[in-house]
C-alpha cells in the first residue's frame, strides 16, 4: 500500500508529511520573519532532498490557521488560507505575493511574477539556459507543449530581471560619476575659494548628499 505522502507527490516519510503539511502556517502572533526562522532549518532540509511537491519548488506560501467552531457538529472546523507571503526559493527572500493569477495553465502569484522579472537577486526560478531556450525557439508551434510555453514564460521574466539590473548599475554608474565630480569641485574650491561663489558650493554640497544618500539607498535594495 502506498504511504499517505507517496500518494501526493512527493518522496518524504509520512512523519516527514505530517511535518510539511504544518510547515506554511504561521503561528499566532508570528511574524513573517519570525516563521521564515523557525522553519528555515527543516525548510532547507526538504529542499536540498527534494520532498516539496511540484507546485513548492520554487516558493513557500505562508499560511494562517484559522479554526471556527461547528455547531452542528459539535467541533471545530480548521482551515489555512493563504496571507499573500511566501519565500522565493531562488534569492531566500519573503516576498509579498498578492493576488492569485492563472497563468500559462499554471497558477501563479501576481507578486512571485513581479518579484521574478524585478527584484530577485538569484536566477534558480528560470530553470532553464540560453541553450535549452534556443532549442525550444527552434520548433513550430504545432510541436509546443505546456512544458515549453512555460519554460519559455519563466525564461522571459529571467531577461526582464537581468535587464533591469542592467539598468540599475548604470544609474549607479553615473551617480558615481556625478559624484566624483562633485568631490573634485569641492577639492578645488577648497584649495581656490574665489572659483565658487558661496551659493553655488551650497547647491553642489546639497547635491552631493543627495546623491550619497540615493546610492545608500540603492545598494541596500
């Protein structure tokens, strides 16, 4: 006979199930980070030994225990929604997910495809390389399945990510530049007080840690 957990997908025990099943909830009066802790040993556990299912791979819903109590029956009634949370498995990051969205045939978070095409710092969603997508480019429609349709859909958000970041280190370039030239203003007005006037050194002194601060901001994202 099958165990409980071989009959849902995946390859763990069914103490191991029992463990999963609980995994996503959070506790009452958790926070987000505070279950993204408590979880994070055992999470990295059925990770690197392959026990999610499919549908986990790539991020963990958070869930909320909410029990009601059944009057007909006498009992209570448990159910765990999801709170729009999860833990993108290819940067390690909570991520607010929002809404819901089919996509593709494949039930996707609005926020995890956002997320994806934006803000991740690994590539692990993609799942796919510059080959294996050439090759997949290659054939007629008439041959495409779900698989390549997806494939092809993740790989595309994967360019968005990497364009972005693109993007990103070139403001972060020319903000160095106009710094760096803010600096060697300074220096020579330090050195030659009669080449600035006072209000032009207040407006590059201004600009200057303007500038500073939205670089602070920038690396930290």
């Amino acid at each position: 006979m099958a165990s409980l957990s071989g009959r849902r997908g995946t390859n763990c025990t069914d103490t191991e199930w029992d463990e999963y099943v609980k995994m996503p909830q959070i506790l009452k009066g958790e926070t987000p980070s505070e279950w993204m802790k408590r979880i994070w040993e055992r999470l990295t556990y059925f990770r690197k030994n392959d026990l999610l299912l499919t549908q986990s791979k790539k991020y963990l819903e958070a869930r909320k225990l909410i029990e009601l109590w059944n009057k007909y029956r006498g009992n209570y009634d448990s159910y765990a929604p999801e709170i729009g949370i999860a833990i993108c498995f290819s940067c390690d990051r909570l991520v607010y997910t929002g809404e819901q969205t089919k996509n593709i045939g494949n039930y996707n978070h609005i926020g995890m495809e956002r997320h994806w095409a934006s803000h991740c710092t690994g590539n692990t969603f993609c799942g796919v390389n510059y080959d294996e997508y050439l090759k997949i480019k290659q054939k007629s429609n008439s041959m495409y399945n779900f698989d390549n349709e997806y494939a092809l859909h993740r790989y595309r958000l994967w360019m968005q990510n990497a364009i972005k970041k693109v993007e990103r280190a070139r403001e972060v370039g020319k903000k160095i530049r106009a710094y760096t030239i803010i600096q060697r203003k300074f220096i020579e007005w330090y050195y030659r007080p009669s080449g600035l006037c006072a209000i032009q050194l207040a407006e590059h002194y201004k600009l200057l840690w303007k500038i500073r601060e939205e670089m602070h901001k920038i690396n930290n994202v």
